[in-house]
C-alpha cells in the first residue's frame, strides 16, 4: 500500500498522476480537514472534495475545486434572502454537502460519510480524513483570529498573518484506519500540498506523526515551493506569518524528524546542497505539473525515490 498525505488541489494534481501508475486499492489518501467548515447549515470538507472530486474526473480543472459545468442557482437564491455567499459552492456541489450534513445527523463519522460518497463516486483508493473530531484551522491576523476559510475565501488572504492556531488539535484522534496505514505502508508520500495548513494540521494530530516516525516506509515529499514561492494559495504568508523562510529548503526542515527524500523543483536546485546538509537525499525534478504527463513522471520519480517501482 502506498499512503499518501494530502491537502487540496496541489496534492489532487499529484494524486491523478499516482492513480495511472498504482492500482487505486493499493493507495491510501489521508486527508487534511481543518479547513472543513459549518456554513449554509452544512458541513464542507474542502479538502476531502477536491480530491473525491478530481479522482472521480468531476472536478473543475480550471479552478481546481467545485465541480465541472456546475451552476450556481442555489448559491444565488441564499443571496436573494440575504445570506452571506462568499463561500462559493455550485448546485451540485451543494449535494455533496447536502448528502454529507445527511449522513453525519444520522449517526455516521466523518469517514463512514466519506466512504459511502467514494463508494457513489466509484472511487477505489481508500480517502481517510484525517479525524473523524473536531479540528478546526484558524488564522491570527493583528486584528483578529477566524476560521481558514474566513482568511482565505472571505478576506482573499489579505490579513498579515501573526499565527496559526488548531482548535481542538490537542484532544483529536486520528480516524479509524489512519495511522495503520501509515505503519502497513510500502511508501509514505507528503504531496505537494501547503505545508502549515494542511500537512501541518496532519502532522499536528501527534499519534499521526508518531506513526509516520515509526514506519518501516520509507517516507518522500515534494516540495510545494517552487522557486521561492507557492504554485498557488497562501503558502508563502502563511510560511512569513509564522518566521519562516518561503524556501524549498524551509519545508524540508519542517518535515526533518521523519523524512527521508525531499523532491525539490530545477528551480531550486541551489539549494540541493544545502538541504542535503540537513540529512536527507535530495532529488531535483521539473515539479509544477500541467499536463497528465507532468502529473505521472513526478509520481514516477517520487516512488522510484522510495525504491518502488
Ligand atoms: P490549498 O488548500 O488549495 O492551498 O491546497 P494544498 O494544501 O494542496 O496547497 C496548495 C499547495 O500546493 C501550494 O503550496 C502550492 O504551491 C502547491 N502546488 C499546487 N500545484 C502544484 C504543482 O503543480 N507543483 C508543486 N510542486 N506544488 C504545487
């Protein structure tokens, strides 16, 4: 089994590219919910959705979340009777949260409602959120403290940010199944994914890291920092917010404790040597993936850099 570690779109992108080169039931996906957010009455899980989405072949390429050809009745109608709708979410998105808010009042986990919407989307890789509690990712600006989502959809992640905060994240468990697949493993991946938000909420459930410490796998990340900055999304505030370089070589030291391969852009390969320094084996690769063919040569790279082929 190979498992994987996954925000949004970056690591949906890198996902599409693993799923043509590993049979699906041989892939794992843990995936980051602190920015699930309450909102219409609903629950939203915007990471577990760009990637059910984009494995399902349904997801807005453009964008890289929502659904293709969606429309955006409902959304328009809430603001009719004056309902906030700076969260935007297409009619048919709507079901999936619809469908998911359904799931959760009749007594299921997050993921018992994440597996029977992988099942109706004809989805084979195993989709875990990372728990089944609350957690909850907010965003401390000078001003203020609010929800990710509120920082990021609402305010266009214009607020400097002062920190970042888990609510929650001390008493959360990992869902069921999780760290077994980290510890059964035949590989661990990170995905390019940003790596204070989403790997760092992952990282922050402790029996998460314990068992991707513990793992006989061997572990590899991709650098979501392509030449000094983000492909796309607040990575680089969020990485200053914090006193951190916006680096390859800065993501690499916050995955020190438990990595053994770092995948880093032609980019950056200047600071090969550097991040060599810091213990680990460096490959350097073209990583910003446009087409299926860039998303299956890093898959590629990446297992071969953990010996499987
Ligand atoms: P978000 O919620 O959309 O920010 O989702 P993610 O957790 O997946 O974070 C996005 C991160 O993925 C950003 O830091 C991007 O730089 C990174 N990313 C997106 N596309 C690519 C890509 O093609 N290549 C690489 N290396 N990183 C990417």
């Amino acid at each position: 089994m190979i498992t994987a570690l996954a925000g949004g779109v970056g690591a949906a992108r890198f996902l599409q590219g693993l799923v043509k080169i590993v049979p699906e039931e041989e892939i794992t996906v843990i995936v980051n919910t602190g920015d699930d957010i309450d909102l219409y009455g609903l629950h939203i899980s915007p990471d577990l959705d760009i990637v059910m989405y984009t494995l399902a072949g349904i997801v807005d390429e453009e964008k890289g979340w929502g659904i293709r050809d969606d429309t955006f009745h409902c959304l328009d109608m809430l603001g009719r009777y004056g309902h906030e709708t700076w969260f935007n979410i297409g009619d048919k998105d709507f079901a999936t949260h619809i469908y998911r808010t359904h799931l959760l009042r009749n007594g299921l986990s997050l993921s018992e409602a994440t597996k029977t919407l992988c099942q109706k989307l004809g989805l084979k890789v195993k989709i875990l959120p990372m728990t089944d509690d609350k957690f909850e990712t907010t965003i401390v600006t000078p001003d203020a403290a609010m929800h990710f989502q509120e920082y990021l959809v609402k305010r266009q992640a214009k607020d400097k940010v002062v920190n970042v905060l888990f609510e929650g994240g001390k008493e959360a468990k990992p869902a069921p199944e999780v760290v077994d697949s980290i510890l059964n493993a035949k590989a661990v991946i990170i995905c390019p994914s940003n790596p204070i938000v989403s790997i760092g909420a992952i990282l922050f459930l402790n029996d998460i890291k314990k068992a991707i410490k513990e793992t006989e796998a061997r572990v590899a990340a991709v650098s979501p920092i392509v030449g000094g900055s983000p492909v796309k999304g607040p990575a680089d505030k969020l990485m200053q917010g914090l006193g951190l370089d916006v680096s390859a070589c800065a993501v690499a030291s916050l995955y020190l404790d438990f990595l053994d391969v770092f995948i880093i852009d032609q980019a950056d390969r200047t600071q090969k040597k550097q991040i060599e320094n810091l213990g680990l084996h460096v490959v350097v690769t073209d990583t910003v993936m446009k087409s299926l063919e860039d998303k299956i040569r890093l898959a590629k790279v990446t297992l071969e850099s953990v010996g499987v082929r």
